[in-house]
C-alpha cells in the first residue's frame, strides 16, 4: 500500500492527492503550514505546532475549517493509516479555491492538507562533522511586509536566499534583516556561543519564532547554560567559539565554517554536542 495523504477528511493515496489550480494556496501562496516531527510514535510538541499553524491563519484572516482538537486527531489518523511511528508532518491550510485576482474573499472553503513522510534535511555525517553556512545578500522579510513569525506558504524569501547558498556551494545559507543583524537561516534559527553563554537573534529581529529554538533555550536553562537573546552581527558570527542551527527537521546541527572561516577550530564545540544529546535523549527517550 502505498502513502496516504489527508485533504479535508478523506485520506487518499499519493498519486491522487491533488487540489484544485484554482486555490490561491497554488495560485499566490496564500495559505500558512506548519513542519512537525513524531518520533517513537509520539508526536513532538503538537499542542505549540497547532497552536503556531492558528496563530499564522488569524494573522492573515484565513479561518481554519476545523478545531485544534480535530487537526491533531487529523495528524493522529494520517500518521496510524501510513503505519508511521517516525516521521516528518507537513500541515498545511490553504485559502481555498476562488477566481484569478488577489482577493481572498472570493475564495471559498479552505483546504486542510496533511503529509506525513520521511525526511532528511542533512547527511548523517553533517551532525558528527558539523556544516559550512554562508551569509547571503537576500535579506530576510521585513516584518512589516510579510512578518517572518507568519509561517506562510510563500516561501520565496528563503528560496531565493536557498539558491545563493547552494550557488556557493553550501547546503545552508544566513539571511540578514534590513538592519544588518543576523536573523535566520532559510529554514533554521541560528545560535552561537560566546564566553559560555547561548546567544540568539531576538524575535524583533525578524525571524520564525522557532519551536525548536524555544526548546533549545529551555534545555541550556535546565543544564547550566546561560542564555541571551541579541542582535547579532556578522562580526559575533566570526569570533563566536560555537554556532549550530535549530528546526524541527534539522533538530540541532552545528557549524563548522561560516563565509570561509572557520569556527571552534572546524568542529563542532562542546555545549553544542551537550544540547544536541540532551535534545535526543528529550525526542528519542
């Protein structure tokens, strides 16, 4: 048997999960989604996914046809049918379909999608050996324009910063804001550590408020790790003794080399590898 997708409470097969070319979720991008991990057949921390998925609907006026408590029975349903206990969750609600033009209120019945699969964002290897990262000209979405803490499926910002990292050569690229502090990578918060404290770009600074970010924070706390959420410059990136990303499909992978330059001497430091176990024996038991 083949994959099972859920689109609006029908679970059908891979081949036939399809919406309409009229929905403005392919037409413009208007819909909000949400990326989420089960691991041992628990999924990890659903309650702050869906809640964040909500929170990215109301932003754009985009009413969700169902209740919180039934998308996670609806995640629940599509991760027993496809038999997964391990697992990447794309969630997805898009506006629905409607005419061509921009208006969203033309738009009728928004969908509910459900993906659950398999992913590997990084070689194995890369968590052992740590990655070389690049800063790219791209900037990061002023919030004011499209607020980055909108998990949003116009994803184009990052794409295009995407493609600049790969141009150079590398799997993973850091956008700065408008200002010229450090604000994320195109789909990972970012943190060094200086002096033995945890350092991470604010929310202010335009970025995803990441949930495995927030779980970062909170495991430094409970081992010892002081913590500080700053502006950061390229400059702090250059002389931090550590620096690793977050995302719930990366979950933790440290840096090694950023525009060149090497980082804790090219490998990945100690308070990294402690969070990174400590966040495996959190998710994996």
């Amino acid at each position: 048997m083949g994959l099972k997708v859920y689109i609006d409470g029908r679970l059908v097969e891979k081949d036939d999960a399809k919406i309409s070319v009229f929905d403005h979720g392919f037409l413009y991008g208007d819909g909000v989604f949400e990326g989420i991990r089960a691991y041992n057949g628990k999924v990890f921390k659903m309650k702050e996914h869906i809640d964040r998925l909500y929170f990215s609907a109301a932003a754009i006026e985009l009413t969700v046809p169902i209740t919180k408590e039934q998308y996670a029975a609806a995640i629940e349903k599509t991760l027993k049918a496809n038999n997964m206990r391990d697992a990447y969750i794309r969630a997805i609600v898009t506006r629905g379909c409607g005419q061509l033009g921009l208006n969203p209120r033309i738009c009728t019945d928004p969908s509910v999608v459900i993906i659950t699969d398999s992913i590997t964002l990084y070689p194995p290897e890369l968590y052992e050996n740590g990655l070389d990262v690049v800063t790219v000209s791209t900037l990061r979405n002023h919030p004011n324009a499209l607020d980055p803490r909108i998990k949003s499926l116009n994803y184009l910002n990052n794409i295009l910063a995407k493609i600049e990292g790969l141009n150079a050569g590398v799997m993973e690229a850091i956008m700065l804001n408008v200002q010229g502090y450090v604000a994320e990578c195109t789909g990972d918060n970012i943190f060094v550590v200086m002096d033995g404290k945890l350092i991470t770009p604010p929310k202010s600074a335009g970025i995803l408020d990441g949930i495995t970010r927030n779980v970062v924070i909170e495991l430094a706390g409970k081992i010892g790790i002081p913590v500080a959420e700053t502006n950061l410059t390229r400059y702090d990136l250059f002389i931090a003794d550590e620096c690793f990303l977050t995302g719930t499909a990366a979950e933790i992978i440290p840096v090694i080399k950023i525009d060149g330059r090497r980082v804790a001497g090219g490998k990945p430091g100690p308070a990294t590898l402690k969070l990174l176990q400590e966040f495996r024996k959190l998710t994996r038991g």
